[in-house]
C-alpha cells in the first residue's frame, strides 16, 4: 500500500506554478490561423461552458467587477495554454482549484497551471478579472443612454471577458449580473433566477443551446421588457428604453409573425427564446446576437426609414438566428454563409411584403459586383480588415455580393430543390459551426449533381460569372463605396 500523498497547500501549489513558470520558454500570443483574424482562438482545448459573474456599478464608464469560469477539455496535454483577452485587469487565476501563473501577452492571457493537464482531462479555469467599458469604438462593451450593452462581433467578446473568441468553439453561457435595484438586466437565453438585494438586485440568465462568443448579449439599463408569445408557444421578450415602451409596442409586435414567416421558410426556430433588444446607442449597426438582437433606438424612431425598410431589417437579424447564430461560421471567411442567408430572407420578405421584387434586387447587385469583388475580395475569401478596422470584413461582397451566389444557385438547381437545401442546412448543422466546403457539398447532394465545378467561380473568382437564365445581365461601374468597417442595412451604409 502506497502512502497517500499529502495535500498541498495553496501557498506551496502557489510557489510551484510559479517555479514551473520560471522555468518554461516565455509565454506568446496563439491563435488558431484564422485567415481574417489570426490571433483569435487558441489550440489545446475546447471549451464546454462559461459561467460570467459581472458586477455593475451603475456607472457605465468604470470596469465591472468580475468573475468569469470557463469549463472545457484538453485535447492535447497542457503545461501552458492562452485564453483572448484584451480590456481589464486579471487579478487571479485557478486552474482545477488550484493557483495558477498568468501573464498578458498582446491581447492573449497565458496560464501556467500549476501541474500539467492530461489530454483529455476537463479543465475548470477561474479568471477574477475587471471587465472595462472603454470607448466602446472597437466593440465589446457598447455604452447606451442608461447602462450598457454588447456588441462582440468580430473579435471582441475578449474585451469583455477570458474566452476562447471563435465561432468554431461554442460553449453554453450563464450569466450572473449583479447591478442596482432600479435597473432591468436581460441576457441571451432564459432567465433562471432574480434575486433581490437592499441596494442591488443579482440577475441570472442560461442559453440552453452552444452559442459563439461573438453573439453573447447582456444589456444592463432602465429598461422595459414586453412578453408575448411567438409560433408554438415560444417565449418572445423585446428589452426597450422604458420611456419608449409604448412607442416601441408597435414594432415588437411584430415578431412572432416573422418568426413564423421563418419556419415556413427553413425550419423550427432553432432557440428557447428571441427578442429585440433595442438600445439608446449609435453603433451604425445592428448585430444578431444569439436570442436577444441588438438594434439602434433610432431605427425606429427616424422617419427617414420607411416601415417597410424597418421591418426587412428586422428579417435580417431574425434569419441570422438559423444562418449564423445555430449554424456558425466555421472560419471567418466563412461569414459569407451567414451574411448571403441573412440578406437572401431579408430580400425574399421585401418581395413578398412590400412588392419589392428579388430579381430586381439581384440585377442591381449583379452590376455591382465585380467592383465589389475587386475592392473586397471574392465571397468566400474576402480580404482581411484594414489595420484599425475590427469589421472591415462586412463589406457588401459578403451581403448582396454572396445573396447572388445564393440567387445563382437557385437559378441553377431550381426553387424546390433549393428550398430543401435551406432546410437541410439549417437542419444538419444545427448548433455547430461549418464551412464553405459542407455547404458545397450539401448543395450537391441535394440536387444529385456536383456543384463545385459551378460553385468555384461564384465563391472565389476575381470576376462574376454569368448568371444563369439571365444572359443579358451586366456588371458595371462600382457605387460609391461603404466607409470602411461600415455594416450594412438592407444593402446600404449605415
């Protein structure tokens, strides 16, 4: 019989990471060798769960206080691994209960625990950190009228939290927000409890589905949430400035019956629940953030957007729930499969609602592309962003330039069978990520003839090929360009 080893003490597991520290090669920054974003994610592990305590003080320019434990698995043995993060102050780290080294590399958080992790062992990081507003300018925390929001896409949700920020590694979230008692707390996914205090009131909220860091949601403000309830009894909740509750009723309304809309289209809505979270904030964007949307007060309140217009854009970011919410970008040049569906809905309601037709919609698009591509790059390999443009990559190549590869398909393969290939898509890939290659590939098997050789040059050619069953169409001179980094509604700069 062996003796059983006895139990270290935190000092001495202490003084041993930091003995294995000084003793491994010095920490650098990783990445996964994103094409667009390569310094984003980090080899060795893949993570299953974050549980993200925050700590608001009511201020929306001081860092929260915060907590953030991220529960995954090595899949390589570990003496050192990295998470992203870029904006607060990391304070302590454990790696399975136990003390662990860290450092800040760039916008990487490198970890030694302090004993190496098996491959295929779980690993439980806790991470006390600060979590800094800032500007807001490069995404992240956003700063609205009365508290804050999120808005991480593409690379930003480590400026809020420790994360492995890469849509091919999603992991279910909990959030815990704890803020004072006259402000209303939503996050993506379902809330699981609200527990009140003397001056503050701590707010709990789960996603029952894996989501990408990108798409995390928490709005923290004086707001109004109105309830109703969507097609087959889903819960809908929209998140409004409380003094707009009224005015704002009017447009939430509507989304049970776009959701609807959707699944006659693609599918069962693929969540526990959706909603608008409609901010007091100028971000020049809307973003599909997983069950909770994030949109500018002023889309809805400035007279210049006409009802029509609202509503398509309300599609937009409805369709994303499917095309690129459940089924992620497995790489960013991937976006294309998000962005193209996204537009592709948007444009088909536009048609059917407010007589808008989608062939019309796709000639202009078809003028436009070639300069598109030219400026951009293809839709399947657009460039990387310009350096201090963290959006740069949504351009309006990987909008209506990729709803045309969508359109050409159609064109191709014929209505019905594209329209089993949506749903197959939506279905098959549910909750996961894939890439541009599955996507070829479903198209050919469900058509029954393969469609890479027609595919390749829609998706990475320099020009636009022809279009099929419109031989008179013409590509022509560029619009005027998008500033650079703008995200587009509907087709046009914001």
């Amino acid at each position: 019989m062996t003796r059983p080893a006895p139990r270290r003490t935190a000092l001495v597991t202490a003084a041993l990471a930091a003995l294995v520290a000084a003793a491994a090669p010095e920490p650098a920054a990783q990445g996964i060798g994103d094409r667009l974003y390569p310094h984003l994610g980090n080899p060795g592990y893949d993570v299953r769960a974050y549980d993200i305590a925050l700590h608001y003080s009511g201020d929306n320019t001081e860092p929260l206080r915060a907590v953030t434990t991220v529960r995954a698995r090595a899949a390589a043995p570990l003496d050192r691994f990295n998470l992203d993060f870029a904006r607060g102050t990391v304070t302590a780290v454990r790696v399975n209960g136990a003390p662990a080294a860290f450092s800040n590399v760039g916008e990487d958080l490198a970890v030694t625990p302090a004993e190496p992790v098996p491959e295929g062992a779980p690993l439980r990081i806790g991470i006390a950190h600060t979590s800094d507003p800032g500007t807001g300018a490069d995404g992240g925390w956003v700063r609205t009228d009365d508290g804050l929001a999120m808005a991480n896409q593409a690379d930003a949700a480590h400026r809020v939290f420790p994360c492995n920020d890469h849509p091919s590694d999603k992991a279910v979230f909990t959030f815990r927000v704890t803020a004072p008692r006259d402000l209303t707390v939503v996050a993506g996914g379902l809330r699981t409890a609200r527990r009140p205090g003397r001056t503050t009131t701590t707010w709990e909220y789960r996603s029952a589905h894996p989501m990408a860091t990108e798409l995390a949601q928490v709005s923290i403000g004086r707001s109004a949430v109105l309830r109703r309830r969507g097609p087959h009894g889903l819960p809908v909740r929209d998140v409004v400035p409380a003094a707009d509750r009224w005015r704002m009723e009017r447009w939430a309304a509507r989304t049970p019956g776009q959701i609807a809309w959707m699944e006659r289209q693609v599918g069962r809505y693929p969540f526990e629940t959706y909603g608008l979270l409609i901010a007091g904030t100028r971000t020049g964007f809307e973003l599909e953030t997983q069950t909770l949307s994030l949109f500018e007060r002023r889309l809805f309140t400035d007279p210049r957007f006409s009802e029509a217009y609202v509503e398509s854009v309300m599609v937009h970011e409805l369709a994303h729930q499917w095309f690129g919410d459940s089924v992620s970008p497995a790489r960013w040049s991937d976006v294309w499969l998000s962005e193209s569906h996204a537009t592709w809905y948007e444009a088909r309601w536009a048609e059917e609602r407010a007589g808008v037709p989608l062939a019309e919609r796709m000639r202009r698009a078809y003028a436009q592309s070639d300069a598109w591509r030219e400026s951009g790059g293809p839709p399947a390999a657009p460039k990387p962003p310009e350096p201090g443009q963290k959006i740069g990559i949504f351009r309006p190549v990987v909008y209506d330039g990729s709803a045309l590869v969508l359109y050409a398909l159609r064109q191709r393969i014929g209505p019905a069978a594209f329209d089993r290939l949506e749903r197959a898509w939506a279905g098959r890939y549910r909750d996961g990520h894939a890439a541009t290659a599955d996507f070829v590939a479903l198209a050919s098997e469900v058509s029954g003839r393969d469609q890479s050789g027609f595919l390749r040059p829609w998706l990475y050619g320099a020009g636009t090929p022809a279009m099929p069953g419109h031989p008179d169409w013409r590509t022509g001179p560029a619009a005027p360009a998008a500033r650079p980094g703008a995200r587009h509604r509907a087709g046009k700069p914001v």
